[in-house]
C-alpha cells in the first residue's frame, strides 16, 4: 500500500516512535508521517543514558536514533516539544497541547513509560532525581564527579548501572532496595548475588531489605535519605529508580482496552483497529510464552514498530521474536534471552566466580525458557535460538563446557 | 566523506556517505538503508548489522578476532559466512572510502 493520500500520525517520538516512522519509509509507505513528541529534541536512545553518556564515553549527538536531517529527507513531519492530549477514535483526530488538530487514517500510540514516583517526603528537594530522559541524565551527570555522594533508591538495572558509571566518575555511591536483593523483580538470585558483590568490590555501598522514610535536606537541597530504621544515608543527590508506569492515560481517557498498559495483538493494533500502540506503553502478547505482559526494552520497541508498519502497510506480521535485554555495569555484560516463565531448574554454565557464565531456566520438561548471559555472548546467542526453536536440553549438556553452544543448539 | 555501497539481498546498491571514525553500521541507519536493524545501537549486542564483506574489501577491513565479543555474537547470527561482519564493528576509514557490503537475508 504506498498510496499517497493514507495519513499516519504517530504519537510520542522516542524509540518505537521514531523507528516505526523509519519503517514505513523503508517499507515504502508514501503517505503522510506526522511523528509527535512532548520532548525538545529528535527520538533518541535512553540505554546510554545510565551507561557510556554517563560515564562521559559517548557524545550527545551519538544518542541520536537518525540525524535531524533525516526527517527531512525521508519527509516525516516531525514535531518536537508538542503533546497529545487527547483521541477521538470516532472523528479519527488527535489534538494536541498546541490547540491543533491533526487527522489520521492511522494511529500509532507510542508513548512510553515515566519514572514512577513514590510519595516520600522530601521529593522536590533539589538534588533529588529521576532518570528516563536526556534532560534528567543531563542533571545526573552535573551531580557526579570525584568526592561527589550518589543515593540510588531503587537496586533495578537503572539504578545499578548509574551507580557502576558514578563510581566510574570517582562519586561515591550507595544503593538503597526495599527487597532482600537487588534485581529482585527481574533476575534470580544467583544474578543478584553474583552483581551485589560485583559492585560491592567496586567500592558501591548496598543496603538491601531497607525501606525509605524520607529524603532530608537542608536549604532545599538534599542532604541525606533517611531509613525507616532511622539511619541517614548521607548524599549529594538522590536518584529515584523505582520502576516505570506506562503513559496510557490519554488511550483509557479514548476507550481503548489497558490493562496496566495499552492492550494489543501481534499486529500492534489495540481494541480499535485505526489505532496501533507500540513499544513500553504496551501490554503484548508473548506466543512463546503464552502470556501478555509489558515489556520495557528497546527490542521489544523495535519488534512492535516493525509490526504497526507491516500492518499499516499492508503485510504479514512478522515471526514473533524472543524477547531479549541486555544491560552493562562496570565492564560486565549483561545479556539476557526470553522470561523465566515457568522454570523451575536453574542450570549454570560456566565459572561465576570467574564472572563468565550463563544461567539457563529450564521448565520441568527441560523446555529452556530464559538464559541469562554474563560475559558470554555465545550463549546469549545461542540461548535466542534454543528459545525460539522451543529446544529442551538436559541439565548435564548444559553444564558440560565440551559441548559447544553449537552443539547445544542444533 | 568516505562512500559506502550497501547491497540490499534482492541486489538493489545503496551508495550513501560515511563519516570517517563512526561506524558502517551508523551510515546505513542515518540513511535509513532497509536491512541493517542494528537494534543495540552499536553496543555489539544483538547481531542485527550483520554484512557479508565484498571479497575485495576483505583484506583492508579485516576478521573480527577469534573469541571477541563480535565474532561470539556472530557465532549465532542468522545465516553467517566466512566474510560475515558486524556492520558497528567497523569504523570508517579514508582507506575504506568505495567500501562494499552486501546484506544478509535477514537480520532476526
Ligand atoms: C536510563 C535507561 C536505561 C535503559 N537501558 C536499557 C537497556 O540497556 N536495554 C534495553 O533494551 N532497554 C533499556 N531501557 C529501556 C528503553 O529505553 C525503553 O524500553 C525504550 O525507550 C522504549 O521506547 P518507547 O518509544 O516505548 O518509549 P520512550 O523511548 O520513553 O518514548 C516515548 C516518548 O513519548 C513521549 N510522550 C509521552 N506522552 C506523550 C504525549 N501525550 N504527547 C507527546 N509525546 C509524549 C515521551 O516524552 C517520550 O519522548 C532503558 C531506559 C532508560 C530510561
Ligand atoms: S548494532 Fe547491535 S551488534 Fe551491531
């Protein structure tokens, strides 16, 4: 379909916004693109952001997903510091913070996720911070420095890895989690124990099992994070990194069906058929897994982006993917294949003491459902493949570092 | 600035400019070339650059070393050849300027 009088606008322009506009392009699509983001700069990548930007390794312009110039050329009318603010599903129309109106023939809801807030007294002291976007990495990165104190609440990945990249810059850093281990939501316990005493070795301060009562400051700068045990855990900022809600306020205000994110099929599309939603706003299904669920990675953007384009455009959805994520802290790699549905045997392959190894979790019929690579991306590879072929493997073979990942997934 | 030639796997050339010290990878996804994913953004992550090396080019460009995080990341990607390369693992060079690739079938 590259007819063009089909007019497609996309709302929010950040990762699966930017990459579903690119798509259709390289798909051909001839018709109208308007790409609409409540940010002040072009769609960029936010992974860096915790990691290389951070720690001063990779540039601004690097961030970019495609030069500015690129809009023009492939004729996407990108319009930055703009917001939606409100569907109407009937009239087909969007109308945004601006007082305009924009019709569509087709709608793609790409409007991520925000950092979630807890309600703690002491939030709006300067010096207290969040991190999704460029703007909030920019003031991160002005807090750290040698003899600077960061307090990360929250021990999930972005909290993690900013503290690898504030020890990287000299500051110091201590990480505050409510749950008895780091990552508890989204890793097993030998990957949490294996990455507390990781940045236990670089220096970074853990306090697991501790819950927070309050941010102090004095003159309204923050001074400290009080505990609910009473202690004071001194700093000079306080990074909040306590999980991600999705933005699908304006799709429920439309009728559209959430559920904790914007539902949607395989195509992307969500309850109304002109309108597609993608990447972390998005509740999904997972085929091989037999499950919906939200999913904030920059692959799965990508694999919903790629879908919304096929629909629009007029072809068959693509093959389902494994969902994958990797994440980096000091120089440790982080790979991670599928979701430990299910499992119920954890198998290491590899020596974790030599921090090089993969964790396979296998379902009771050895189905393997998720590996989880460090320092080994031979088996984050191969762990894709043995996923997606729903492979089962005996937990000897796994073990045995003689049979090659090869071997292991043919 | 340096140009590249990408070969889509229907055959169809793509002749873009590079910039000398980025990437491969980065000249096909700044011109939006179909077939390079590059889903990591360079991070040498998710294989989905994947190239196969014109046979002239190969001596300058050269292999990924054995056991380096490339040449692990290619041991799994989808159809490798000999001359296979991750397109974010190569930077520009002038020595480079007329470089040809071609693409794989897929990169998933
Ligand atoms: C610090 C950090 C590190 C990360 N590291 C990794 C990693 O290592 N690997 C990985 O796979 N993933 C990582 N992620 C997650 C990944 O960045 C996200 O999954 C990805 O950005 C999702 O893309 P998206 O387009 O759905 O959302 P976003 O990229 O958040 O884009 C949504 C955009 O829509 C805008 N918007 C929202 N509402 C409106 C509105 N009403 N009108 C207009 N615009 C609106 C937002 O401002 C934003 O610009 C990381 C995220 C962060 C924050
Ligand atoms: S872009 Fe991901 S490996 Fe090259």
């Amino acid at each position: 379909m590259s007819d063009t009088t089909t007019s497609v606008v996309i709302a929010g322009a950040g990762h699966a916004g930017g990459s579903a506009a690119a798509m259709l392009r390289q798909l051909g699509f001839a018709g109208a693109i308007t790409l609409v983001g409540d940010e002040p700069i072009p769609p960029y990548e936010r992974p860096p952001l915790s990691k290389a930007w951070l720690k001063g390794e990779a540039s601004a312009e690097s961030l970019a997903l495609r030069p500015m110039e690129f809009y023009t050329t492939a004729n996407i009318d990108l319009r930055l510091n703009t917001r939606v603010t409100g569907i109407d599903p009937a009239a087909k129309t969007v109308s945004l913070g601006s007082g305009e109106t924009l019709s569509y023939d087709f709608l793609i809801l790409a409007l991520g996720a925000r950092a979630r807030r807890i309600p703690l007294p002491g939030l709006d002291l300067d010096g207290v911070l969040e991190l999704r976007t460029a703007a909030d990495a920019d003031k991160l990165k002005a807090a750290l420095g040698p003899g600077k104190r960061l307090a990360v609440v929250g021990g999930g990945y972005i909290g993690l890895e900013a503290a690898a990249s504030a020890r990287g810059l000299g500051a110091e850093a201590t990480i505050i989690e409510r749950e008895s281990r780091v990552l508890a939501r989204v890793a097993c316990q030998q990957l949490s124990d294996f990455f507390e005493r990781f940045h236990r070795a670089q220096g970074v301060t853990i306090e697991v099992s501790a819950g927070v009562a309050a941010l102090e400051g004095v003159g309204g700068k923050v001074t400290g994070v009080r505990l609910s045990d009473g202690r004071v855990i001194p700093c000079d900022a306080a990074l909040i990194g306590v999980g991600a809600v999705p933005n699908d306020e304006i799709a429920q205000a439309a009728g559209l069906a959430c559920d904790g994110g914007i539902v949607v099929d395989l195509s992307a599309r969500t309850s109304d058929p002109a309108i597609f939603a993608i990447g972390d706003c998005t509740k999904r299904p997972l085929p091989l897994y037999g499950r919906t669920m939200r999913l904030e990675s920059v692959p799965n953007a990508l694999e919903q982006a790629k879908q919304a384009a096929a629909a629009i455009y007029g072809r068959p959805p693509p093959p389902p993917e494994v969902p994958w994520f990797w994440s980096d802290q000091y120089d440790v790699r982080l790979q991670i294949a599928g979701i430990p549905f299910d499992a119920t045997e954890i198998v290491v392959r590899g020596d974790i003491a030599a921090g090089k190894f993969a964790l396979f979790h296998l379902a009771e019929d050895g189905l393997v459902r998720a590996v989880e690579a460090v320092n080994a991306s031979t088996e984050f590879m191969g762990g894709r493949r043995i996923i997606q072929r729903g492979k089962r493997l005996t937990a000897d073979r796994i073990r045995d570092m003689a049979v090659t990942m090869q071997e292991l997934a043919s | 600035m340096p140009k590249i030639t990408f070969i889509e796997h229907n055959g169809t050339p793509h002749t873009v400019e590079g910039t000398i010290g980025r990437s491969v990878m980065e000249a096909a996804v700044n011109n939006n070339i179909r077939g390079i994913d590059a889903d990591c953004g360079g991070e040498c992550a998710c294989a989905t650059c994947h190239v196969y090396i014109e046979p002239e080019w190969l001596g300058k460009v050269g292999l990924p070393a054995d056991g380096s995080q490339e040449a692990s990341m290619l041991s799994f990607a989808a159809v490798t050849q000999p001359d296979s390369r991750l397109s974010c693992q190569i930077q520009m060079t002038a020595e480079l300027d007329g470089l040809v690739v071609r693409m794989p079938e897929g990169q998933h």
